[in-house]
C-alpha cells in the first residue's frame, strides 16, 4: 500500500490538533516537515529536542517525518556564487542531515531556488562536485539529497524541469542523491509522464502539488502517475505540498482526493 504524508506548510500551529486528525482519518501516516515550523530559530541545533518531538509524534499520532523542506531556509549564500559561500551552504545542508537523522526522515529536499540562480559566467559544472559530495555525506547520515526540478515562475533557471533533474542525478550517480518528483513542476511545463518511465528507481519522495503551492486540483496526471509508480514498484512516499491555506477545508479536501487516488 502507498504510503502517504502531508507537509505542515499548509497550515499553522494553532491547527495542527485538526489536521492530525484528517491525517488518521484518511490514513496519512507522514508528517512532512519545514524544520523552522518546529524549531523557528536554528533548527539544526534542536537536535535533542527534535528527536525527542518526533518519538512523542510518533507515540501519540503513529506518525513518522519521511521528509524535510526548506532546508536552506534564511540562507542568502549561493550555489553558483564563491567558494566560501558553497562551503557555508554544504555545511548547512551536512547540520540539515544530522538533524533529519535525529528524527529518523530519509528525505531533504533541495529546492532553494533563489540559492541555485545560474548567474552570467558562472560554471555549472561545480555543481556536480557539490552534489556528489552531498551524496556521499547523506549515505554517512542514512538519508537522502533530493533534488527537485524548479520551474522558471520560482525565480531560477537551474534545472527547470524534470529531465533536466534525471540526467544530473544520473550524473552524479548517488544513492545519497535521488529526485524528489514535484508534480506542480510537471504541471507547470506541461511534461509527459512519459518522461518517467524508467526511472522511477530514481525517486525518492514525490510532492503531489500545484504550480505556485495553490491547493490541489484533480487532474488525469495523477491517475497516470499512480500507476506507473505502482508499475516500477515506488516505495517511497507521496505527499501533499500546498502553500499556508485561508480555508482549512482545502487541507481536508486534498486529503480526501489524495488518499483516494494513491491508496
């Protein structure tokens, strides 16, 4: 049975008491995580406090955090800037992974596109080192990098679309470094599913989302998607990712269709 999970970008504090409950009843049991919704200043360094949240999660929901999201959160360092700035931002992304191993999640995703903007005269290529480095780290720590393909609406033209993501996963050729499937990106370019086929070995975590993070409509792709994940045998999770909601009964809507659809 697939296995689903929800992030808590989509709603507050104050409504997390609801939500758990839409999540038992619709048999969610994945709490995607933005670490500073937890931990509001430097997350990284909670590392007793957030093992000891997610077993009390865990005791009391079911619940387990299969993934983490805006790793980078308040970084203004960039990929493709100086050597100085890549070294802060792996270091980070190294205390991002031993804070998603302190909670037991095998999943970061590395969205961040502002951080990745490709500027004039910048050589892509120190990027693959990078990455291969991050992979290589993220075994150490029993986890995963996963990249996620940005559309151009996001503000960065490093890798656009998901073939763009594939091939420099299988570049960089990395059980520490999988895709981190973002269908709000597919909608957005208006890619195949076609695309997929193949390499679904290559997922690790899969974002059920609309472009912009609006609440999630019903569309055939997801139809065509569960089948295929289903066909090449996906293991991981599919989550919902939609942006901080006014009507807390989009959340519960999404959640319905969802488990609908994927279970």
């Amino acid at each position: 049975m697939t296995r689903l999970a929800i992030s808590n970008i989509a709603w507050g504090n104050n409504d997390d008491e609801t939500v758990y409950r839409w999540m038992q009843e619709y048999g969610f049991t994945g709490l995607e995580i933005a670490p500073t919704r937890i931990f509001p200043t430097k997350p990284y360094e909670n590392l007793t406090n957030a093992t000891k949240w997610s077993r009390e999660l865990n005791e009391k929901y079911g619940f387990i955090i299969p993934s983490i999201q805006s790793i980078w959160y308040g970084k203004q360092e960039k990929l493709f800037g100086n050597d100085f700035e890549r070294e802060k931002l792996f270091e980070y992304s190294i205390e991002a992974m031993s804070f998603a191993n302190s909670i037991g999640c095998n999943n970061l995703v590395f969205g961040c596109p502002r951080n990745r903007y490709l500027s004039d005269g910048a050589d892509e290529n120190v990027a693959i080192n990078f990455f291969e480095q991050l992979g290589i780290a993220a075994l150490k720590y029993h986890t995963v990098f996963a990249l996620e393909a940005n559309p151009t609406i996001y503000n960065t033209n490093y890798i656009n679309d998901t073939k763009s993501a594939i091939k420099l996963i299988k570049t960089i050729n990395s059980d520490g470094f999988k895709l981190n499937l973002d269908v709000g990106t597919m909608i957005q370019n208006q890619e195949n599913i076609s695309e997929l086929v193949g390499n679904i070995h290559l997922i690790n975590h899969v974002h059920i989302s609309e472009p912009y993070l609006k609440p999630i409509k019903n569309r055939e792709l997801h139809i065509e998607l569960k089948n295929l994940l289903e066909k090449e045998g996906y293991k991981g999770f599919i989550s919902i990712e939609m942006g901080k909601v006014d009507d807390l009964g989009d959340i519960k809507n999404a959640m319905s269709y969802v488990s609908r659809i994927f279970r």
